[in-house]
C-alpha cells in the first residue's frame, strides 16, 4: 500500500507491505511514477524483508525516477511479489 508519493519536500516514496503467512517473507514492490498526462515516466522496483504476520515500510529514493517536481502521482501493485 502507498502511504507516501515523492514530492519536493520529501523525494523518497513510502510502502508498507503486509505479510499474512505464518513465516517471514522478502517481497518485491514496483512503483510507477507517472506525470500529469498519466504517463509513466520512470518504474523502480525493490525489496523488504516482511516479519511473519506483521507489514513492513520501505523507503524508495526517486533519483533516478527523473525530475520529482514532474511527479503527479506514484502506483504501486496492490499484491507485493514474494522473492522468497
């Protein structure tokens, strides 16, 4: 789930991820940075380690996403992948 899109003020995006199996799990989140006119203008993808029946936040910087001023709205996958 996004809790936070990058903006100007703070330019990282923020995910928590909530693991329901009864073991840890590392999940993979992709988000989408998209523009104005909805256009994906960049996607990042990385990982966190989620503790059994628990969530963990992750904290994605938007450095190589382009400029974070262009950045409307960021999406990410309901369904984070399992890694493992």
């Amino acid at each position: 789930m996004l809790t936070h899109c990058a903006d100007t003020d703070d330019p990282y995006v923020t995910v928590a991820v909530r693991n329901p199996n009864g073991r840890q799990g590392l999940f993979g989140v992709k988000i989408s940075y998209k523009n104005a006119n909805g256009f994906t203008m960049a996607e990042t993808y990385d990982q966190v380690s989620v503790p059994a029946k628990s969530k963990a936040k992750v904290r994605v910087a938007v450095a190589g996403a382009g400029p974070v001023d262009e950045i409307a709205r960021c999406e990410v996958n309901p369904r984070a992948t399992a890694v493992r």
